[in-house]
C-alpha cells in the first residue's frame, strides 16, 4: 500500500493523524511520524521519540537495487502492518530491561 494508505488507516485505527516526514534518498522508502509526548506534557524531557510509518516512495524511480527495511516484501501484502519496532532507552538498557521485568515483562537475555 501507499503512505496515504498507511496514514489514513493508523489515523482510523487510533484516531491520530501521522505528520508526513520525508524521503529515504537512495532506500526507496519515504516517511510519516507521530510523536510520542514531548517537552510540553513534561513526561520524558525533550523528546519521547515517535513512531514511523514507511512506505515504498513511487518518486524514486527505477526502484534503488537496495530497498531499505526489506519493503517490497511488506508491500506485496498490500496492507500496512507492524512489522517491526526499536527503543532507545534515556535511561540505558538495562535500566529499561529491568524495569520491564518489574511490570511483569521478561526480554530475556
């Protein structure tokens, strides 16, 4: 599926509007985010990160031999999906793994 197509069915799903980001220059992907709280609800400092919505980017054409995150294999499914997600940790990793554990959450090792 196309980025509007992701967009509008995270938007239908969660009621929040993904902000269009930009192109992966030579990756064949391009970006929508959405914010994950911030310095204005004072829960994390400056930034809580945000999550990334990608899609295959029709402008890069021919298509680059090298296709960042494996996309063409996500788009031949034909509907957006969560295929994959990363944590950068403010308090480092192991503070986070083991607060995970406290919540009941076992990573392993």
């Amino acid at each position: 599926g196309s980025l509007d197509e992701a967009c509008a069915a995270f938007e239908a799903a969660t009621g929040v509007a993904p902000t269009k980001g930009g192109a992966h220059k030579g990756l064949g992907t391009h970006n929508a985010i959405v914010a994950l709280g911030g310095a204005e609800d004072g829960s994390c400092g400056a930034s809580c990160g945000y999550l990334e919505l990608l899609a295959l980017d029709p402008a890069q054409q021919p298509r680059p031999e090298r296709v960042w995150m494996a996309m063409e294999s996500v788009a031949a499914r034909g509907e957006p999906r969560l295929v994959t997600w990363a944590h950068t940790p403010a308090r480092g990793l192991e503070a986070c793994a083991a607060a995970a554990a406290a919540a009941g959450y076992w990573a392993g090792r």
